[in-house]
C-alpha cells in the first residue's frame, strides 16, 4: 500500500487522494521529500480529537443513574496497625 504522495501528485489527483484516503486510510502528503500533511476520514478524525469528558459528566451518564442499585458502606472501624520506630 502507497499511501505517501508528493505535494504536486496529490494536488493534480485531488479526487483519487479523496477516494484512497476512504478506501485505504491515512494519505500522507510530503513537501521537499519531508512528511507535512496526512489527510484522513472525517470520522477518524473525530475521534481522535474528540475530547474527553469529565468525572463528574461520566458517572452522569452512566446507565445505571436510574437504576435502583444500592450501595452500603462498612462502617466499621478500620485496622490498627503499629508502627515501629
């Protein structure tokens, strides 16, 4: 699989960029024989820039918000432990 291409080839072949890139995945563009540019699909670029939610926004949207589901703490008291000099 060729999927590096030359800043020239992939502005005269734009559309065939365009279809390898949905067929294949991630084209990379060089200019001056360095790697610039990476053009992929939409959706996997979503989700890599997708951001990432916070504690508080996960528990919200968990599944189990409205369940009954109850949790018990253990109120006893915790272990002594000795600690030596």
């Amino acid at each position: 699989m060729n999927n590096i291409w030359q800043l020239q080839e992939a502005k005269a072949k734009f559309s065939d960029l365009v279809s390898k890139t949905l067929e294949q995945g991630v084209q990379i563009i060089t200019r001056r024989g360095k790697n610039t540019v990476v053009v992929m699909d939409y959706d996997e670029y979503e989700r890599l820039t997708k951001k990432d939610m916070g504690l508080s926004q996960y528990l919200l949207s968990s599944p189990l918000l409205n369940s009954e589901l109850t949790i018990t703490r253990d109120k006893s008291m915790p272990r002594l432990n000795e600690i030596e000099p």
